[in-house]
C-alpha cells in the first residue's frame, strides 16, 4: 500500500512539471507568452480600451453689438427754485396767511406786518408832494409876468434871474416828493409779504405778534419749488473728458436714471444731464454734474442720497461674454476657455471694461465668431478636446 501511494504521488509531480514547463498549466503569470516581458502585455491591453469620449461644454459664440456703458455715481437732490422769506421793512406780524407745508402759489400773500407807521409815513410823503407842486403854482405865472417885464425894464434883470431860478428849485421839491412818496408806498406794499415762486412751503418761523426787521438774516418760511429737482453727482474730470468724447452731444444724448435708498429702489422717469455749472474742484479732481428731473408727483425731496447712473459712451460693435465663463486669477488678470475649430480649448487672457447685466464688456482679448466656453468650465484643461452645445442664455436666466 505504501509503494502505491509512493508512486502515485511520484507521477502527481512529473506531469504537473511537464504541464508547466510547456505552458499548458493556467497560473496568473502564464499570460504572456514565453520570452514576453508583462509590462508590454499592459500596455497592449490599455490601447486595446476603447478611448475616452470628448467632454461636451456649453459655448457662447462672440458676435459684436450695440451697447450704452454707464457709470453709477453718488450724489444728493435739491430743489429746482428755492425762495427763503425775509421781510423788507420792520413791524409786528399781524397774521400768517398760509398753511404750514401746504402748496403756495406765486403772489401768494404770505404774512401782513403792521402796516400803521408806513400808512402815516406814504400820507405825509404824498402832502409834501401836493405842496411842492402848490409852490410850482405858485411860481409859474410870476416868472410869465417878470419874463415881459424884464424887455420893458420893469424889473430888474436880477429878479427875473431869481424866479427862475426859484421856479426850477419848486420842480426840483416836485421830483424829491414824487421819489418820497414813491419809496414811502414801496415800505407801505413790503408790509404784506408775498411768495416770489409757487412751490410747497415749509414751517413758519414766526408766530402773530412777533417782531421782525428789514433783511433780517432768519428767514421767515422757506418756499420751494419741487415739480423738477436737481441731482448733484461728482465725477473724476478725466472721466469727464471721456464722457464728452464719448458722446456726441452729451447735453441731448446722456440720459439719466436714478436708484433711491438702500435697496437702490428704480425712479421712473429719466433726467437730464446738464454740463454748464460743472467746475473743477483743486483738491479732489473731481467735477460736479448737475442732472435735472422731473418731479410731477413730489417723490423727491431735497437732501436725499442717491446714486445716479450716468450713460458715458455708446459702443457699436462692442464685444460681450456671458459673466459666468470669465475666470479671475490669483494675478488678478482674467481669462476665459475659447474653443478653435478643431474643438481643442485654448486659455485665453482678456480685458473687461465693466459689467452690463449679466454680461462683461470685453475690450480685448476676444474677436467675433470666438466661441466661448460658458458651462463646463471645471470639467476641461488646456488643450483637451471637447464637443460643443451653443449656450441658451433665455434657458439659464
């Protein structure tokens, strides 16, 4: 039994050593092939695998249009027409004609001062006119008379050169008492203080009974005219310069919007940049604009903080890229994936001028036909291979 078992396990080897020495045994290095190094069988194996299918990208193809670049500003309203009451003569205010913070019109009579003093006065101016003009009277027919006299001998040539000359100083006390009455009804109108422009009035500084005097520095209301109102915004005087090259006629072309508040809430009519009273501050550079708007409704008050979005230029064949496709580097330059018409992506450096909704403007860097890579920006590098699909910019909004 022994020997059996002997041989039986003798023959188990030599035919398991035949079997592998002729490369008939399946072992997992018995793959390649006798003299065959099995780094080359991987590599056969790995071309072998179908290759890779491009990555698909969203592109935005660059075609040139008409664009209106803008510039937000700050600045802060005022009134159009701004009238502060002071009165022309000293008395006692004997009534207020208005309500506070109504609307007045021009001519409006606003307070009455006491007019007593200034009624005596325009009497007593207007009894010394009538008695300059009695001495006129009076030394009228005297002169005719003395004017006959005098070729005859009459009188003297000395008496007629007097009355002449009395008679021009009578006309002379007309004149003065005329002038006199004239300024005594002037003081006499100034006791009834009127509102030189229609507008909204403010409160009354003033009450009945209170004492006021000519051109006193205390206004006693102010009145203000609302129904346009001024925008005052500062610009850099070289973006000035550029702003009037940039438009033919700044005055007729540059229309104005405005944003209110925080929330930078829209107003909804439009005004009117305005260049004559823009000066040149020495210390800062920057110029002040005034830009006019209409006010139908009072919406604006004067004082307000606002930003104003001034139109600089009009570009027509201006070049514009979806934000999303612009990369910014750590350098601070930025670039964006253009893919060639082998469809291989190529890095490229570009020059943006400012953003216009969801788009930059680009100044360089881009011609039209570029086709920009939009979607799928983090799935691509440097001369990859992709297949393309036109960006639906309505579909992503």
């Amino acid at each position: 039994m022994k020997r059996f078992l002997l041989g039986f396990v003798t023959a188990v080897i030599i035919g398991g050593g035949y079997l592998f020495y002729s490369g008939q045994l399946s072992l997992p290095w018995a793959g390649a092939q006798k003299g065959q190094d099995p780094s080359q069988s991987e590599q056969a194996n790995a071309q072998a695998a179908p290759a890779r299918p491009p990555v698909e990208v969203a592109v935005y193809t660059v075609k040139p249009q008409e664009v209106v670049l803008t510039k937000d500003l700050a600045g802060r309203t005022s009134a159009f027409q701004v009238a502060e009451i002071r009165p022309q003569v000293t008395g006692i205010i004997l009534k207020r004609m208005f309500t506070q913070g109504s609307i007045v019109k021009k001519g409006q009579q606003l307070y009455q001062i006491d007019p007593a003093t200034y009624k005596a006065a325009y009497e007593s101016a207007s009894a010394s006119l009538v008695r300059a003009q009695a001495d006129v009277k009076a030394v009228e027919p005297k002169l005719a008379r003395y004017s006959r006299l005098v070729k005859v001998g009459g009188v003297s040539r000395q008496v007629y050169d007097d009355t002449v000359a009395a008679l021009a100083q009578a006309q002379a006390d007309v004149a003065v008492a005329k002038a006199n009455l004239v300024a005594a009804k002037i003081n006499l109108d100034y006791t009834k203080v009127f509102s030189p422009i229609s507008g909204r009035i403010g409160k009354s500084s003033v009450t009945e009974g209170a004492l006021v005097t000519a051109n006193q520095t205390t206004a006693l209301a102010v009145v203000q005219n609302l129904e346009q109102i001024y925008v005052d915004v500062n610009q850099s005087s070289e973006e000035l310069l550029a702003l009037k090259k940039g438009l033919i006629n700044p005055e007729k072309n540059s229309m104005v919007r405005l944003f209110i508040g925080k929330d930078g809430t829209p107003y909804n009519l439009e005004g009117k940049l305005l260049f004559s009273d823009a000066t040149v501050d020495q210390s800062t550079g920057m110029v002040q604009l005034r830009v006019l708007f209409p006010n139908p409704e009072n919406d604006l008050l004067p004082g307000l903080f606002v930003r104003a979005r001034v139109e600089q230029s009009r570009k027509d064949q201006a070049i514009l890229v979806p934000q999303q496709s612009v990369v910014r580097n750590a350098d601070g330059s930025v670039s964006v994936w253009v893919v060639n018409k082998e469809n291989i992506v190529n890095y490229q450096n570009i020059t943006v001028l400012q953003a216009i909704k969801d788009q930059w403007v680009v100044s360089s860097g881009l011609a039209p036909g570029d086709r920009v890579v939009v979607e799928g920006l983090q799935k691509i590098s440097n001369q990859a291979k992709v297949s393309t699909v036109e960006f639906n910019a309505s579909a992503n909004s």
